[in-house]
C-alpha cells in the first residue's frame, strides 16, 4: 500500500466505469495514480532498515524484511540481505 488509497475515490480505485463518475472523482482518479515503488528505492529502504535493526542471523533479517515489506519479492528481500551482509 502506498497510502493515498483514502485519497483516490473507491470508483476509480475498484475499477468502476470512471466516466459515470463526478468531474471531481475524475480529476482525484488522475491526480493520484497508483504506481509501485521503483525497486531500486524499495532495496535501498529494505538495507537501511536492516542497519537501523541489526539483526543476529539471516533467518532474523528475511523474518524482519518479510514483517517490514510483506509485499517485496523473497529474491529481493534475499538480495538486501545479501548487501547488508557484505556491506
């Protein structure tokens, strides 16, 4: 989640008919487009948050990047880990 769902309007959001829809639900559906995070800034914030954390063993830091970033791939919560370690 990127945390502008409240902000879109939930026609536009659960893929509803967007042209029987207000001018103003229109222009809040295009002002606030869904887009996922850019991998490049997702490693990057999954290797800080292992610095701040500074778990004891892999198995600790794939549970805390899996509780932190539920919705990352396990390659790439391996490959952040992976960074941490050799960094």
């Amino acid at each position: 989640m990127l945390g502008n769902e409240a902000t879109v309007p939930a026609l536009a959001r659960d893929g509803g008919d967007v042209a029987s829809a207000s001018i103003a639900e229109r222009a809040a559906a295009m002002a606030f487009p869904r887009r996922p995070p850019e991998p490049a800034s997702v490693a990057a914030l999954m290797r800080s948050h292992l610095d701040q954390v500074r778990p004891r063993s892999d198995a600790e830091a794939l549970r805390i990047l899996r509780q932190a970033f539920p919705a990352a791939p396990l390659a790439a919560r391996v490959a952040a880990m992976a960074d941490h370690r050799a960094g």
